[in-house]
C-alpha cells in the first residue's frame, strides 16, 4: 500500500510536467535600406536611426544649426544638410540684396514653413554662414 501513494505522485508530477511547454516564435521584421523609424512585428519593436556618414559640421555651421533649430516650428526637423543649404541660399540672396524679410526658402519636401522662418533662417546665416 505504500507504493500506491509514491505512484500516484510520480503519475500527478508526470501529468504537471506534460503541461509545461517551451514555445519558440519567430518574428522578422524587413526594413528597406536607407528607411529609418520606427517598426514592429508582433511584440518586437526596431528603431532604425539613419547613418551618420556625414563630415562634422564646422563650428558656423552648428552655431546656425543650433540657432534654427531652437526658432524654427516644422522645418527645424530638416537634415542638418538640409537646413545648411537652405541657410547657403539664403547667403546668395542677401549678398545680391535681398532683404532679410523678402528671402525665398527652397523648402524641402515634407515639411512646410511658416511665416518668419525666412526671417530666422537669415538672421541665422547672416550671424554665422554668410562671408
């Protein structure tokens, strides 16, 4: 009779272990070259920051740099490259004697500019970029 208990607890411990189980999910996640963002599958999630193979920024350009993007609504999101040639064309303009209130922003797609940013963008320049 002192078998029946240890067999009834060896067949409950079996019964127990047979509901563990080990699951292995697999996920993939494809992201395009040069995409960046934000991406999931299921309970992963990937954040893909673009490459930084540009030359640093000289000391003018990250004085701009910093000063447009502090004044600056959407377009202060533009690529530092972006913003430096929007504040190289706005040097052109000014040396040909465009007042800073009158100068036109090239912007770029996906972003819109609201009224002053020009005024900003040639201040800026005109502190740091311009000769």
């Amino acid at each position: 009779m002192k078998r029946l208990p240890a067999v009834l607890v060896l067949a409950t411990a079996a019964v127990l272990l047979a509901g563990c189980t080990s699951e292995t999910t697999e996920e993939n996640i494809t992201v395009t070259p040069g995409q960046t963002g934000t991406f999931s599958s299921g309970d992963t999630t990937v954040v893909v920051e673009p490459e930084d193979t540009a030359a640093p920024a000289s000391s003018e350009d990250a004085a701009y740099l910093t000063e447009v993007r502090s004044k600056l609504g959407d377009l202060a999101s533009a690529t530092d490259d972006q913003l430096v040639s929007l504040g190289e064309s706005t040097c052109e303009q000014l040396e040909a004697g465009t007042p800073a209130d009158q100068v036109i922003l090239v912007v770029p797609a996906g972003l819109s500019a609201q009224p002053g940013d020009g005024v900003i963008v040639a201040q800026a320049a005109q502190a740091t970029l311009c000769d």
